[in-house]
C-alpha cells in the first residue's frame, strides 16, 4: 500500500500466547506500540525530538480487527501509515501480517494527539511533523472499516453509577505497575488491554460459559473486534478496576464492555466495546453461542 512504512518486525513467543493457544490481545497492542514510536521517528517525533522539546504523542482512540491468530513462532510485520492529519490530533493506520506467508492478521486505526508533557494538554503539531505525516497518507482500506462495531455509536456515558445501574460486575481489580509506563511516564495502551483480557476470563464465567466449561466442551474464545476509547493518563501506583457488562447476544458473537476506572478516586478511564465469540479447539472455526448464554440477554 503506497505511503505505508514497516514500523515493526518481530516474533510471537511462548509466553505472549493464553491457554486458547494464541496470541494474547494485549501483545498486539503491545507490538503495534512498539510500531508507533518507530512511525514517531518517521514524522520527526522520535526520542531525541521529544527529549528537547518536551512533545509526545499520546493514543487517544483504537478501533481493532483481528482478523486471524498469531501463534507461537509466527513471523511479524506492522506496517503504518496516515490516514488524516488535523490540528492537535492524527487518524493513522497499521496493519499486521505474518510474514511468511503475508497473512493479515489485524488492522488498527488509531487516533492520536500531541502531548505537551509539562502541561499533560494536547497541542498543534509542528509543520515539519505534520509535513512528514502528510507524505505518508493512505486510504482506509475496506479490511479495516469496522463490521461489527461502530466508529462513532460509541457510549460515553461511563460512570461507577451507571455502571451500577446497568449491572456490570467487578472484573479486574489491580495497579499501575513502574513498568507499564513508557515514555510519556503514564501506563502503555498495551497494559489498557491487559486490564480488559484479563477481565474476559470473568465476563465468560459471567455469561455462563467458564473456562472449566469451555475445556470441557473443546471450546475457547477469541476477540474478533474491539474498540477502545481513552478518557485520562495512568500513571504509576495508581489503583484500577475494571466493570464488565454483557450487551447483546448475536448467533455467533457476545457483545460487550469494559470501563476502566481509578479504583481511589472513581474516574474513568477508558472504555471499550468488543464483539467475542467461541470456537472449536479442535477445527478453530466459530460455533453458536450457546442458547443457555443468549438466555441471559432476555432475562436483562
């Protein structure tokens, strides 16, 4: 795709796969991060840019399509691009492969801003970046737009009330650890999708389909689609907990959400929306979603 750069090159490890025997959510999170910094330098915001002048570049939205797993010894390549450059913020894109065979194994849109790290608030980028973001333009390509998701129905009405109200259980309960932080000294957005991997594991066991339950039925579970939307910075120390809420029960896909929140204070800090579904350990395709599941959807 003209005007996409390679911004990652690495390799899926034993230990960055679960026990559905694939690569985690967060380690794609994680490796597209790596990505960034290195488009960063590509638009002239790389690490000595922003040790002399104090800017960085802070994720602000995701919207991510896994479109095929990553398994243990699998070859990567992310390759990023832009998609639109605005005054204090960007729209860029990234796309995953493997690389021994090129197959597509996510996309990502992402907007991002321009951090002054004194002030923590956004600012215009400089001409030459936003000159050098121009010149890597692209098109969305139809694989990326999303499916199951809108990009802009999201809900941002997002409090420990209403959370509350809407019945969402506790999923994750934890801290900003020193080495989840990266440059910008607040927590990485692949520590943001840890919080809500984890958190998968108790909204399954929620939905009535635990992990003891899915071994013994040959089952797993997989994210097909996900987006997250980031309302504050974490920073190190700071205490988390995440509330998980069921939305809708398609035929093969459970809708749902996470919201992320300063445990001490009650502020949210993210929220995200993501359609999950079940596959067969033994054929990895996608089964039904089990009537007992979608049982629960009517009862409210």
């Amino acid at each position: 795709m003209t005007g996409m750069i390679d911004t990652y090159r690495g390799y899926v490890s034993m230990q960055e796969c679960d026990e559905m025997g694939h690569m985690n959510i967060q380690h794609y999170i994680g490796k597209t991060s790596d990505a960034s910094f290195n488009y960063r330098v590509a638009i002239g915001m790389g690490f000595t840019h922003q040790r002399e002048s104090g800017l960085g570049y802070v994720a602000l939205e995701h919207h991510v399509r896994f479109h095929r797993e990553l398994r243990t010894s699998d070859l990567v390549l992310v390759r990023s691009g832009t998609l639109e450059v605005r005054d204090k913020t960007m729209r860029m894109y990234q796309e995953m492969r493997e690389i021994v065979d090129d197959r597509l194994a996510a996309t990502f849109v992402v907007d991002v801003g321009c951090l002054d790290l004194g002030t923590r608030r956004l600012v215009p980028w400089s001409e030459e970046t936003r000159a050098k973001a121009q010149a890597l333009i692209v098109a969305e390509p139809d694989h990326a737009r999303p499916r199951g998701l809108s990009r802009e129905a999201m809900d941002r009405d997002v409090s420990l009330a209403r959370a509350d109200q809407l019945g969402m259980i506790e999923s994750n309960r934890s801290v900003v650890n020193p080495w989840e932080c990266d440059t910008n000294g607040h927590m990485n957005a692949r520590f943001f999708m840890a919080r809500f991997s984890d958190a998968q594991g108790h909204m399954w066991a929620h939905a009535g389909l635990g992990r003891h339950e899915q071994a013994a039925a040959g089952l797993a579970t997989a994210t097909v689609e996900m987006r997250l939307v980031y309302f504050r910075e974490l920073l190190a120390g700071e205490t988390l907990v995440v509330r998980t809420g069921l939305v809708e029960a398609g035929e093969k896909t459970l809708r749902y959400r996470h919201w992320l929140f300063n445990a001490e204070t009650g502020k949210p800090a993210c929220a995200a929306e993501g359609l999950g579904l079940l596959f067969s350990r033994e054929t990895r395709k996608a089964v039904p979603i089990p009537d007992s599941i979608a049982a629960r959807f009517a009862r409210g």
